[in-house]
C-alpha cells in the first residue's frame, strides 16, 4: 500500500488541494502524519479534516487564533477545527508533529469525542504534564509506524487515532471538568446524543424532533448548519456505521443484524445497505474477511 502514504512535511496552501484527494478517496488510509513542521503548514490543512499538533520542542513563538493568543513551548498540544483561521509564528529550530486527520474517523466518534474534536469546543490547546506528554507523544510514533508498516491496515491505524483522541478527551475533562467539555444545552448536540441512543429502534426525524421540543423543520435547519447534512441522512449514517462494525468485527449473522439495528426483515436491510453504500451486506462482510486475512 505504498500508494497510500504521503510524505507532507513541507506542506503549503498550494499542495493542500492534492492532499485533501489523497486523504478522502477511498482505499486510502484517513490519517496523515507528517514528522516535522512548518508555519506556512500548519495554517493550511484540508476541508473535512481536524488536526492534532505536538510541540516537541520549542524556545518562542504563538499561534493565533479566533479564541485565543497562545505563547508557543514545549509540550504543548494543540487541535485544529475546519472553517477557522489559525495564524503560526514559530521560532527557528522547533520541532514537533501533526496529524491530519479525516472526518471519516470522526463519525466513527462517540457524542463526547465528536464534541472535543468539533467547532463547538473552545478548548484547542492543552499542555499536559510530562507523564501525559510521553504517553501521546508514544501514541504519535505507533500511529506513524502503522502508517509505514508493509502492509498498512488502515483500520488499525484509524484505532490508533481513536485511542489518541480519547487520551485528549480524558486529559481535557481532568483539566477543564465534564462541563467545560459538553454543552449539553446545544440542541445540535443533543440531537446527536439521541441519535447514539435510539438509532436502532428510531429512524424517523419527527420522534427525535419531539425529544427535543422543536418542530422538525428546526432541526433541518440545525443539524445542516452543524453537521452540513439532513437529520434524515445523520441518523441512516449512524446506523450504517454500526452495520458496518457489526459486519465487519462480529460473528452475528447478517438476518441477526438486521433486526438488532431494528429492520422489519432482511430485505429491507439489505435494501438499505445496498442503496447507501452500492454492495450488499454480504458482499461487504466477504470483502472486509479477505482484507483480514491477506
């Protein structure tokens, strides 16, 4: 899988373009590395993407940012949202790492992750002590040797992210506390709490809409303007995220699936499966075991 890899260390707003194809066609890994950085890189990354950066090591500098002006050092932590502007200024000889990584793996979040790594948290900078920083920066280096390992499993590598991400978490909320993480009086956020808790036996709009109290037009207009989708389509992806792990990683038949994500019957689950994603249930249980196995 050598095609998968990227070498992006030196990268500018010019090469961004190329690198956003790499990271969201399909059969590519979701997650980019890059082993050194720039100013000009790290304020230019990919739509549909967020970013974690590690300072290693580094004597001045700041990172501007809509929130915030941060005084650069080392062992700080940084996270980078899509649709915000971030200004670096970093001194001569500073080390550290990024990486880039697709909004592919966010969905694959639970509500509070998805809130860490989403424009709605205010908390993009943490400097952890040096117990922490050893253990994330070890985290950075596994994920980089699975993205050179021959072959790359790109599953593995997106688990690796997912660890990583959690550590964030759990490190924020010792900081900041549960509330500074969750706002959960967001109706959006709500919303996808919901969603993670009914999807399986509610999939129409209208119930999650009297959950929240709201009409259901509302909530269109809520979930595309935080999500950039319809209610209709965040919740069919919900559930196809979970036929998909199910397919993949268990030993349920795909008739036991169906009526555990709450299809009247077979047909209609392979129905929908087949409609979201071209293949049928089969086929992509087939594909993922001789991915496994090769």
């Amino acid at each position: 899988m050598k095609g998968d890899k990227v070498s992006y260390e030196n990268n500018t707003a010019t090469n961004s373009s190329k690198f956003a194809d790499h990271l969201h066609n399909p059969g590519n890994v979701n997650v980019v590395y890059q082993d050194s950085i720039t100013s000009s890189g790290l304020n230019n990354f990919p739509d549909h993407s967020f970013t974690i950066i590690i300072i290693d090591e580094c004597e001045d500098g700041e990172c501007i940012t809509e929130l915030n002006n941060y005084a650069l050092k080392s062992k700080q932590l940084f996270i980078h949202l899509p649709g915000k502007v971030y200004n670096w200024k970093l001194s001569p000889n500073t080390l550290g790492r990024r990486l880039i990584v697709s909004d592919i793996i966010l969905e694959t979040f639970s509500p509070t992750l998805k809130h860490t790594f989403s424009p709605l948290n205010r908390y993009e900078m943490i400097l952890p002590d040096d117990e922490i920083y050893q253990k994330l920066s070890a985290e950075f280096s596994a994920i980089h040797k699975e993205i050179d390992s021959e072959p790359a499993f790109p599953e593995l590598i997106d688990a690796r992210v997912r660890l990583l991400t959690l550590m964030i978490n759990l490190w924020m909320e010792h900081i900041y506390g549960d509330a500074a993480l969750v706002n959960t009086n967001n109706l959006a956020f709500r919303f996808h709490m919901l969603v993670d808790k009914y999807y399986k036996s509610q999939k129409n709009v209208a119930f999650y809409a009297d959950e929240l109290c709201i009409t259901s037009n509302y909530l269109g207009v809520l979930c595309r303007k935080q999500y950039k989708k319809s209610p209709s389509a965040f919740i069919k992806e919900r559930v196809l995220l979970e036929a998909k792990q199910l397919l993949h990683s268990s030993d349920k038949s795909i008739k036991e699936i169906a009526f555990e994500l709450g299809f009247r019957n077979f047909s209609h689950f392979s129905y929908f499966f087949r409609t979201e994603t071209g293949t049928t249930p089969k086929s992509y249980r087939q594909t993922m075991n001789k991915v496994n196995v090769s």
